[in-house]
C-alpha cells in the first residue's frame, strides 16, 4: 500500500479525551475514530490489525475443534425470558421495541440463542461433542464507557459454546480451550496467565481468566512469576488427546495466580518473596463451565448411549478482539508510539522513501516495494513529499516492525539503512540482500 | 473437514415457511437457522459461503482503490438530525433509547457517519479521491421480512462512499465502482445486469441497479440481450485510466436496460424482438451519484486548488453479501439442491467414502484429503456410515461442484469415479490421476 493513497489520519496532538496510552495512541495513529460515547469506527491502520487478531484467534478455535457460525446482533426477548435472564439482567442490556412493539435486545452475550439452535437441531450424544463459535458485536451500555476500545459499549466478541452429555466430557471441552487461549495470546506475542475466576453459584474450579501484565492494567493481578516462562502447547498439540489436555491444564493451573477478586492472602504470604508478582493486569479472555444453567430451563437435553435424556453441560469461552487490540498496545508500546508484535502487525514493513520525486530512489523503492509483496510481506510504502523527520515519526508512531529506509546516499552506495523498531537496533545491508536478511532477523512465520 | 464433526443439521423435510427455492434450500441444507422474524442464524455451511462472497467482494473494492474501514452498528441520531433524516426517515429505521435515555439507532445506512470521518480529518483536495468502505450489519424494521436473507430485517451490507472534489472527479469514482461491480458478480458467476435506476429529486444519470436474471426474481426487468454476452472487464483493468473506465460504461450502458420502475414501452417497442429479454430479476447492487446531499449540510468540505471550499460531491454504492446467497442460489439449483458456482462453494469437493470403516477405502480417503487439501482445496471429507443414498442426497443438497466417490470395488480396481456437480456428468479415473483431472476440470484459479 502506498502511503500516498492510504488513508491515515495521525494526530500530531495527543487528544484530551484519552486517559490511557493505549487510547491515546490508537487515536494518534489513525486507527480509530471515537464515534459518540462508548463506541469507534475502526480506520484502515485499525481495521487491518482486528483482522490480524481475528484470524490468529479463528485459526486456534478451529484447530481445536471448535466451528464458525454467525448470530444476529438483535434477538428476541422471548428466548431471554426462557432463561429468566430478560428481567435479571440489568440497565446494561440495551433493551429494543421494534415497530411491532414487540421487546428484542442488542445482544450482550449469545448463550440462550446458541442454546436454541442446539436444542433445534442436536437430539444424540453421538453429535458430541460440539463447540460453536462466533465473533459477533456486542453491545453493553455501561455506566462510564471509556478508555477507548478497553471499555466501550459496542465491541466485537468472539463467544464460543460448547456442549456435553456430562460433566467428564464438558472438562475436556473447556481444557481444549484453556490450551486454545493460551495459544492464541501466545501467537500475538502477548504472556497472558490464566487465574482462577469466580464462578459465582456454579462453584467448582472451572472459570478462569486470561490476563495480561501491564502497568495500566485495570486490576491488581498477583501470580508465581514461573508462569511468564511456561512453555506454550505447540501448534502439533493434539486435542483428542484427553489425558494430555488435562496434565496441560493441570500444569498451567498448578502454581498461585488470582485476581484481585479471587486473592487468597494466606496462600500468597505462604509463598516466597523472590517468585511473587504483585502487578496490575488486564483481562484478554475468561473462559467458564457452567453446566446445565442454560440447557436446563431451556430443554437443550441428548438422548444418552443409556437411553435417557440428559441435559447436556455447556461452557462459554470468550475473547474480545477489539478490547485485544488496547491491551496488545498497552503492552507494547514506547514513548514514541506503538511496537507490534509482528504477528499482528498492520504492516510487516515501512518502505521509506527519503527522497519521492527522484528517480533512482523511487527506481529503487519500486523494486523492494515488488520484491517484499513477492515474499507476501505487506509494506506501507512512504510515498510522500513529507520531510524525513516526520516519515521517521509517523513510522515509529504506527509501531510497523521494519523500517527500510532509502535515500540518495544509500542508493549511490548500493546500500540501505534498516531499522527494527522493537530493538531500535539500526545497519545497513547491500540492496540486493535487504530482503532476505529481514526475512531473516523476521520472527514471522 | 470430516463430515462426522461438521455441524451440518440437514434437513428431510422442506421447511413450510420457506416460500421461495434459496430460503428452502438455504434452510435444508442447514446453511441458516430462522432466528426471528427477519433474521438468521449462519450456521457453519453457510458462514464458509458468506466469507467467501465477502472476500470477493473486499478484492475487486480494494483493486478499485477502495479502502476498508468498519463503522459501529448503533449510531447517535444527533448525526442523523444533522443532514435532516431523523426524522424523514420512516418506521424502518430501528431506533433505540440508551440508559441516559439518549436517542440512537441502529444504522440501516452509513452516510451520515462516513460524512462525519471524511470531515473530521480531510480538509485539502491534495486528500482525493477517497473511497471508503465497510462490511457490517445493518438493521431495517421491514413491515413484512420475508424469503430468508432476501428480505430480512437484520443483513450484512457492503457499503462504500466516495469522496471528490467535483462532479467529474465523482462521475470517475462511480466508473470505477461501476466496473469492480461487474467484476465482483462476474466473479461469482452471476450475469449481473447495470440497469438505469431512479435518482428521485437529486436528478441526472447516475444510478445504476445490478440485476441478475432468475425466474424467482422479484421485479419485472426489461434487457438487450447482448447484454449478458457482453465482456467482463479483467484483472488487469487499470483504473487509473480514466477514459478507458468512461468507455466501458458508455459500452456497458449503450443498449436499453431497466427495471419495470423506470421502463420506458416507447423505447422499449421500438427494439427487433429477437433481442428482448423481458424477464423477472434479483437486484444484488445499486450504485448511486448524490453530489453534495450530505456534504453541504454537513460541512464536508476541503479546499480546491483554487484556495476556495468545496463541498465534496458523493456516491454511494451497496452490495448485500447475505442477500446474495439468496440470489447466488436462485440463481444456481436444480430439483436435487444447490449448485455452488466454484469461486464461492463453501467447499471444493466432497469426498464420499461408500464404505466408512473399510480399512482400504479409509486408506484411499485419507490419502486423497490429504492430496487434495494440500492443493489448497477445501475438502468435506463424508467419513459417516449413512447409507450410500443418503450420501449422495446430502452432496447433491449441499452443491459442493465436485463430487469424489470411493468404494470398495472401485479400491480394487484402482478408480474412482466422480461427478461434476453442475452438469451430472461422471466419468472414472485412475486413483493416481484424479486429483489432476478434478483440478484440470475445475474452472477455480
């Protein structure tokens, strides 16, 4: 893409509404447009990245066996009065009458929908198991929206169900997702802990929540800092494999991390000092079991291999992708603007020209413009007449992982200057090595 | 994918709500789920078509020159009171109150909030053109949804706007949308019709509804038939070429082409009636000039090289994905199912293992998934143990173009027979060569 043409709308002052960096930075670099109060329009910068996010998150919940479908925002009340959630639910559900005077509602979560188009359909246990997916908007009229995407009303959320004949199989379920998540966190460069979350009147140890470690978190995390070094299930993981899926979890839930909520203070005073963290965090996924709360009063029930009807036991799973994207900035970031981590990088390359108009550094931007594109790397070309100081910021600003940086002397010399943004680090390589030895230093697959 | 974990709720019998062929198809083929009157759930089948539809789509609008944004669902009716159709607009529109009992609504149409972006951040001509576009849920109160996803209250629009400094720089970005148009339909093997629509009080020539011809249609359409032998613009369309693109709009509106709103008989009569096509159609899209509608009393303006402001002269140009499955399956079937044309069947082939459990068909299955996917061809892999008629009954529903079928005599003999989806043609191969010859055969790139 050509600079030129892409519409990239950065800020050169900080806006007075954004109180946290991830914000501040969003709106700076034209990835977003704050459109009223709790909700954006994601600008190209922005959309490309949700993109990216999605289909790391996509390709994990797939793997795992979990399938795509796509709801409807608005549902009707009806079902939500078959769950008893349509008057339990408070001044958050954005309650809707259509032109019919009929009650329908933006939907703030799927379960009762997803639960009726299972009850629809799935009559036997041998259709089991079977974990649904979608990544939908939500909407969720908060009292104080703020922050950007980290607290808006409207956001988009991938929400996956699944459903069980028992709770034996149902713990399975939720371990494929448990190892699911922390994969998909993972891939986007970000160390997310799972911790233990409430789980209200359902009781048991099947909830828990992904956080991420950052300064500006929302919430004070306290974890073992082992955790940050566990290894990550590999891509060959293979989740038919019950046994191994448990001992993962196991593994993954065997030393104390807890949320603020959660926190035992016995428990952490017990441990030594030296492997404590005390941080704040910000919550990227929760997943929960919660059985037959919703496939009870609904009647989402399966013939058993005994012959009897048995409600089946279902758990939900959710990440949301635009609130990610705060959360990735809020932990990669410098004083200078955004670091992508380049799995989820907008961009792979900034091209910048230092000198558009002359014809041996356009020749020559032309050529590693083609030959990065046939490495099927996206580069944001800077085509402009900008001067070098403000290319160089709007680079850094919009955090592309590789600046490649052509100028008159460079090309006299056959050589060009390359910088890696995470490190700072800075040489320069012959033009005709350029692109195999960013392909090389590159941790993108 | 195996079909033994594919969510795929066929159904035997024809729904009696569905009354037209892709609303009984879509349903049978456990595509969607009714959810509501006027909205529908995508199930995984019809999720793997919608995402194919929209990836088509965002091609030929990037080729063009267009740029993907996203904007929110729930727009603030302040912006909607600023170009003065708050309130023109009738019981359609959904319109909702949030906590603070502010006034909002659920966007059936963006150009209130793009005009809102373009203002916010363009303000020289030096910015133009600029196209923007986004695919999101829209919401319509419609007084009688109806036929699945042809007319549903709840539906997915592409919806892009073009931005210029003047009514020609506008009439070239409306070319060029004109021709990703037929691109985008030509594509997905549809013979989409421009025809003359109604421009209402805002005047001159530049609307245009695409139409494909199929019984089922809902309006009467009158066409030259060359029309449908007409070439379709290439890959390789520059659309930088601005009087190449006057061209082949002039060639693609020279010949007499309208919907029975603007059917004008003395024309119409005057034409050999060997070239008549009077037909029922399926509008898919509609392209549209507005000039300065939003922009003037909206503000949206930037300075021309002259030093003087401008309000910017506007197009607006709508594809509904959901709704053109519906057409894409009017459009595409036969009394056994659907027929998917290649580029947009949410599989590429479907592999029929006659005798599951077999250890040699198992062996030659197996062998061929992995061949075929490894050409990057999407497989649904009928690894069941329904009877061989059930299987083929699910294959023909479901309109996969490719049918691969292997039995234990076949196994014996070293062939397997296939079938050609679209034109009942079989025909055996040699194992060893049917990967070659399905790939020979197919008309996907």
């Amino acid at each position: 893409m050509r600079l030129s043409r892409f519409f990239l709308p950065i800020l050169k002052e900080n806006p007075r509404e954004a109180e946290i960096v991830s914000h501040r930075l969003m709106l700076r670099a034209g990835m977003i447009r704050q459109q009223g109060q709790g909700s954006v329009s994601w600008l190209p910068l922005g959309k490309r990245v949700l993109d990216k996010v999605c289909a790391i998150i996509r390709e994990e919940q797939d793997r795992s066996g979990a399938q795509e479908i796509l709801m409807p925002t608005i549902q009707s009340a009806d079902l939500w009065r078959e769950s008893g959630r349509y008057d339990a639910y408070g001044k958050e559900m954005l309650r809707i009458k259509d032109r019919n005077d009929r009650d329908m509602l933006f939907g703030p979560t799927n379960e009762e929908m997803v639960t009726d188009i299972f009850r629809a359909y799935v009559k036997s246990y041998k259709d089991l198991p079977l974990n649904l997916y979608h990544i939908q908007w939500k909407y969720r009229d908060e009292i104080r929206p703020r922050f950007g995407v980290m607290r808006s009303r409207e956001f988009l959320m991938k929400d996956a169900y699944s459903f069980d004949i028992d709770y034996d199989a149902a713990r399975s379920a939720y371990n494929r997702m448990f190892i699911a998540y922390l994969r998909t966190f993972a891939r986007m460069g970000l160390k997310a802990v799972p911790m233990r979350a409430d789980t209200g009147p359902i009781g048991g140890d099947l909830s828990h929540e992904f956080i991420v470690l950052a300064e500006t978190g929302e919430s004070q995390v306290f974890c073992h800092k082992d955790y940050l070094e566990f290894a990550i299930p590999g891509e060959d993981t293979d989740f038919s494999d019950i046994e191994a899926m448990e001992k993962t979890v196991r593994h993954w839930t065997s030393l104390y991390a807890a949320t603020d909520e959660m926190h035992d203070e016995t428990a952490w005073n017990a441990l030594p000092d030296d492997v404590k963290i005390d941080a704040r965090g910000i919550e990227v996924g929760h997943i929960f079991h919660f059985g037959e709360k919703y496939s009870a009063p609904m009647g989402a029930s399966v013939t058993g291999p005994d012959g009897k009807e048995h409600n089946v036991s279902m758990g939900s799973y959710g990440i949301g992708p635009s609130r990610l994207l705060g959360a990735l900035i809020e932990a990669n970031h410098d004083e200078n603007g955004i670091i992508w981590p380049e799995s989820v990088a907008p961009f792979d390359i900034a091209l910048i020209n230092m000198k558009a108009g002359d014809a041996e550094c356009d020749a020559v931007c032309e050529k590693l413009y083609a030959a990065f594109t046939e490495k099927k790397r996206d580069v944001l070309y800077d085509d402009t007449d900008q001067r070098a100081g403000g290319k160089f910021a709007t680079a850094d600003l919009i955090g592309l992982p590789w600046q490649v940086i052509i100028g008159p002397r460079g090309v006299a010399s056959g050589e060009v200057e390359v910088k890696h943004r995470r490190s700072g680090e800075r040489f320069n390589v012959s033009l005709d090595r350029v692109v195999d030895e960013v392909l090389a230093r590159s941790n993108k697959a």
